[in-house]
C-alpha cells in the first residue's frame, strides 16, 4: 500500500533529516515507527502527508507511492482524498467546537453524504463515549475523551491509511490500554496504521512490523515479534536494563550481543 524508498528530507535545504530511508505498510496492516526525539518520524509522516513545505522541508532523494501512485509531488488535500489521514502529536482539536462539529469537520474532503454518515456511526459505535458527549465542546473532554476524537476526526475523512503520531501521549496507564485496544479494532475492520510511539512496548504488541529510526536513518527493521525478543531493543527503548542509557541505540547493539528473553 504505502512505501518509501530511500527517502532523504532536508530543512531550509541545509539540516538533512531523514536519510535514505526505506519503509513499507502493508493493506490493513499495523506498522511501528520507533524512536527517539529527533530521529525523524515526524519529518516522515511530513514526507507522506505532503506537509513538509510548511515546515520548510523537501524531499530531496527518493519516492514515496501510494498504491504506486507517487506522493512526493502532490498537495496535502490531494493524498488525504486518495485515502491518507493523519493524527497530529497533541490532538489539536478546535477546542471551542463541539465534538459533532469536530468529527464533521474530519469529514470536509468526503463528498458522498452516505459515506460521511456510514463512517460517523462507525466512528460512534468505535468511541461510544462521544456520542454521550456529542454537543460538548471539545476544550471540556478529558484528555483520554481528546484523543478518542482526534482519532475519530481522522477516520471521518475514511482513509484507508491513518497515521497516528504519539496517540498515547500523555495519558494514564488504563487510558492507553483503552487507546490500544481501539487502534487494534480499527485495524481489524480494514485501515490500514502506521504508528508512530514513545510507547515501545504498546506499539510493537499492536503491529506486524516494526522500523528503529535513529538520526534519520533506520537502525533496524524487523518483525514486531522480533524486536519485542531483542535485548538491545528492550534496553534501549523498553528501560529493562540497569545500562540503558547507552548514548544510541547502534552503539548498544555493537556493544552488546542480542539475547533472547521471554515475556
């Protein structure tokens, strides 16, 4: 479905960000894009969603396709009409809108009425808590009721591909597996995620596949289930070793041989 190919972004067409990357997300699957702040997931999801030249960035090598159809060169409302959305890292909803008004305005780019009212009662009967606080402003949730809406914003716009940047940001431990158990129901009925996660140990339970970003480069792709076994991922990114705070991921996967462990 999506794939990136040697993919290199530069800002201000000096500070390079993300170099030769490569990275693909298979039809209704769940992909994790790990790493730390400053490795690029951002720029990436950028890079997808035609975002970049807000930010001053440009793709400057490779090619980003999209059921083959190229990205690199189209505008943000173009690829969120071919079937992209995405959710931005801390929710920005319009607080003063109520949730009703919020989930419609997810919906601008959909043009046929009875797929906007087939998606909103899916959106509902993912997040039933919405429809109790549906004439509620936004600004009034909680934190966990904001991420379910800035979620089902995305959804209303009926991708087929949804990023999520740090959807569980911020949130109590019970709120995150709630979190968690619905990216899981909205990949089992049929859209496709690339999640992006601080939250190692949630992300790669949730996926198929996983990608270890670090300084614009991937370190390591793998199988979810095979990072999750790696001593050096759960070091570094899981915090279950006393020398986890080696200076980079690469250099404690040099320095320390990969082991297996059991859940």
């Amino acid at each position: 479905m999506l794939r990136l190919q040697d993919l290199a972004v530069t800002y201000h067409g000096t500070v390079a960000a993300v170099q030769d990357v490569s990275l693909a997300v298979p039809d209704q699957g769940v992909v994790a894009l790990l790493g730390a702040n400053g490795a690029g997931k951002t720029t990436i999801l950028r890079a997808i969603t035609g975002l970049l030249a807000l930010h001053g960035g440009r793709v400057v090598h490779g090619s980003i396709t999209f059921d083959g159809q190229r990205l690199d060169a189209l505008d943000a409302s173009r690829i969120v009409r071919l079937g992209i959305a995405q959710v931005l890292e801390g929710r920005r909803l319009f607080s003063e809108l109520t949730v009703d008004e919020n989930l419609r305005a997810g919906a601008l780019a959909v043009r046929d009425t009875k797929t906007v009212r087939r998606v909103y009662a899916r959106v509902m009967d993912l997040f039933p808590i919405l429809r109790e606080r549906q004439h509620s402003p936004a600004g009034y949730l909680s934190g966990g009721e904001q991420q379910m809406l800035a979620i089902g914003r995305g959804l209303m716009a009926n991708p087929r591909l949804l990023l999520l940047d740090e959807p569980s940001l911020g949130l109590a431990p019970l709120m995150i597996q709630r979190i968690s158990g619905i990216i899981a129901d909205i990949s089992a009925t049929g859209t496709a995620v690339l999640l992006v996660e601080q939250n190692a140990q949630m992300a790669l339970a949730l996926a198929s596949f996983g990608y270890i970003l670090e300084t614009g480069k991937v370190a390591l792709a793998q199988p979810a289930a095979d990072l999750l076994r790696d001593a050096a991922v759960r070091t570094f990114y899981l915090g279950l070793h006393e020398d986890a705070d080696q200076a980079n991921f690469a250099t404690l996967r040099q320095q320390r041989p990969t082991r297996r462990w059991s859940l």
